[in-house]
C-alpha cells in the first residue's frame, strides 16, 4: 500500500522540525509525512507583499516538487489559517484537512466579544518587542492558565523573526478574501484539534464558525492543552491515533 501523503505547515512561531519531529515519529513509517516551513521565514524579515497567497504558492512549490497531485493537509495556528486558504483556491488537491487550532478562518460571523479580542490583538503593536510575545501568549489562553517563563539562555536565532511574522499575519488577516462558499463546498473530511485551556474566544470561536461552514466536521478537544502546549507536541501518539483514523476514512470515501 502506498504510504499516505501529507503536508504539515507549521504556526507563526516554532518552526516546522521541532513542531512536528514528535508527531512524524508517532505516525509511522507507512505516512509520507512533509513538515515545510512557512515562506514569511525564508529571509530575516518578511517577503514584500507577504499574504496567505504567498504560503499557498509555497505548498504548490513542494506538492509539485514531490509530485504529489493530491494530499493530505494538516496546519496549526498560522498555518491552519494558511491551510483553509489553499482548500478555498485548489480543494481539489486535498484530500482531507486537518486544523489545530487556526488562528483565524475568515471575516464572517463574529461575535463581539471575538471582534474585541482581535482589537486587543491590533494593540499588541503599541507593545516593544521585550513584551509582545508574552502578551501575545496571554490572549491565546485562559485567564487562569499559568504560561512558562522562557527558556533560560540565549532564544535560538529565528526568535527574533517571529513578532514580525505574527504582526504580518495579523496584517493580512485583516483584508485577506478567504470565501466561506468555497469552503463550504468541499466535500470531504476536515478534522480539528481544539484545546481545552485555550482562549474560547479566540479559537473556541473559531472552531464553532467553521463547524457551521463544512459539511463533514469533526471536533476533538484536548482538555488540558491550550495554544502553546498543543497535542502534535505534547501528546503525539493520541493525535496521531485520531489522524491516522481521520486520513483512512478519507481514502476510504475516495474510493
């Protein structure tokens, strides 16, 4: 049988490696699995023009590189944003979609207390850089959860790309097209992991609207993981279980 096929995009912070190094393992040698990193990190700043556009020529590059004509997509936080964005423009490449807790899906039916919470996402740029990622951290949460200081020593070189990145997605999240009607004609199955100590104003929301949009949903929630301890890093071998039955069941349907 031939090894399944998949694309995992990583979030706006960790890059691909050490975010899906656990979850690779835990799926097995029999899945094809591909962690690409985000083209907003292939310099020391952002592309000119960076939008979600750019991350799905980035997919292309590596489908046809590896000449994969259709796959199995997985993407987290930034990428999950990414991933609904290349399911919009080529669903037919896709051959299901798996989402950890996008860090948006589209303009439509927000509540207040989510369009409040993007406007205290919008003040983060008034912060200097030593406070925007922790503060970036605390709206992705609980008010109770208690977050990690940073490691000790020096951040790894790429850190310093990261507030950047975040703004730019934050930027373009702000006027990106993403059509709720083409999403809502894909026809096969989408997954995503919610955790249950994240901000359910945030991707709580986020999770609820897109149950509404696709007509093949399933949600599972990690209750004791947020945004920053999520399950492809902290419980591998269970989300593994979860996409691996998510994945069969699509090939299964194709056939």
């Amino acid at each position: 049988m031939e090894p399944k096929r998949v694309i995992l995009l990583p979030g706006s912070v960790l890059p691909a490696e050490p975010a899906y190094s656990g979850l690779i393992q835990a799926l097995g040698p029999d899945v094809n699995a591909v962690a690409t990193d985000l083209e907003l990190y292939a310099g020391d700043a952002p592309p000119p023009g960076w939008t979600l556009d750019t991350e799905i020529d980035g997919i292309l590059r590596e489908a046809d590189a590896r000449r994969w004509n259709s796959f199995h997509l997985l993407g987290y936080s930034g990428g999950g944003a990414v991933a609904l964005a290349f399911v919009a423009q080529h669903p037919d490449s896709v051959q299901s979609l798996a989402l950890l807790e996008p860090a948006w899906a589209g303009s439509w039916d927000w509540s207040p207390e989510h369009t409040r919470l993007w406007e205290e996402y919008d003040e983060l740029d008034l912060l200097p850089p030593d406070q925007f990622m922790s503060a970036f951290m605390r709206l992705g949460v609980k008010p109770d959860v208690v977050l990690p200081p940073p490691p000790a020593g020096d951040p790894p070189p790429w850190m310093g790309t990261r507030p950047a990145g975040i703004r730019a997605f934050m930027q373009t999240f702000k006027d990106y097209a993403l059509d709720r009607d083409k999403l809502a004609s894909f026809p096969r199955p989408v997954f995503l992991a919610l955790g249950g100590l994240s901000n359910p104003v945030d991707y709580g929301e986020v999770a609820e609207r897109l149950s509404k949009v696709f007509r093949d949903f399933r949600l599972e929630v990690f209750e004791d993981r947020h945004h920053f301890d999520p399950p492809h890093r902290i419980e591998p071998v269970r989300l593994a279980h979860m996409l691996r039955a998510h994945w069969d069941r699509a090939e299964k349907r194709a056939q």
